[in-house]
C-alpha cells in the first residue's frame, strides 16, 4: 500500500472515495428523478441529495468534473421546474418562493461542475 499525501484520501485505499461518493450521489437522483417525473406529491428528495452533491463535489472536483455530465443536470433541472410547476399551488404559499429559490441557487452550484 502506498501513501502520497496527508490528505484523508492520501493512500492507495482511499483516493477513490470521493469517485464513489459521486457515483452512489448520481445514483439516487436517477432514482429520485424516475419518482418525480410521475409524482404529484409536494415532498421531494431532489433538493436535498442536489445540496449533498454540491458539496462532496466542492471537495472533489476533478471527480465531479470527470463524472457529472452537464447534459443530465439539465435534465435534472428539467424535472425539477416541471415538478414545481405541477405542485407549485399545493405548496403552502410561505415556502413555495424559498423552494423555487433553493432549487435554482442549488443547480447553479451544481452547473459549475461537469463535462
């Protein structure tokens, strides 16, 4: 086994977990993304898996950048606004903007990364 750097992922063993985080985070908004394309239900996961993904792309970047594809964080993005527009008028009116608001800030962060 080798080590290169102090960094937490400074070994042989650890130097993909960021590559794996990413992977698993890409998974289940697939997931997520089939269950919302059919979904009227106004709790969603998206949002929350998009803000994990921000940040352990942050942290990793070349893997994020290797792995994400700006094509699907479009699409990602598509269903989100879709689902907001079908759901928008069962969201109880003092939260609906801070959703819409958070969405677009989250997939801002998430556009900076990708290929």
């Amino acid at each position: 086994m080798q080590i290169f750097s102090t960094a937490p992922e400074g070994n042989e063993l650890a130097q993909y977990v960021g590559v794996d985080y990413i992977k698993f985070s890409i998974s289940i908004i697939e997931n997520v993304m089939d269950w919302m394309e059919k979904n009227d239900n106004i709790a969603q996961p998206l949002l929350a898996n998009i803000d994990l993904l921000v940040m352990i792309s942050h942290k990793y970047t070349t893997d994020a950048n290797l792995l994400l594809e700006k094509r699907k964080i479009q699409e990602w993005k598509q269903v989100f606004n879709d689902w907001f527009a079908r759901c928008e008028s069962k969201i109880p009116a003092k939260y609906r903007e801070g959703i819409k608001e958070n969405g677009a800030e989250l997939f801002k962060a998430l556009e900076q990364y990708g290929h």
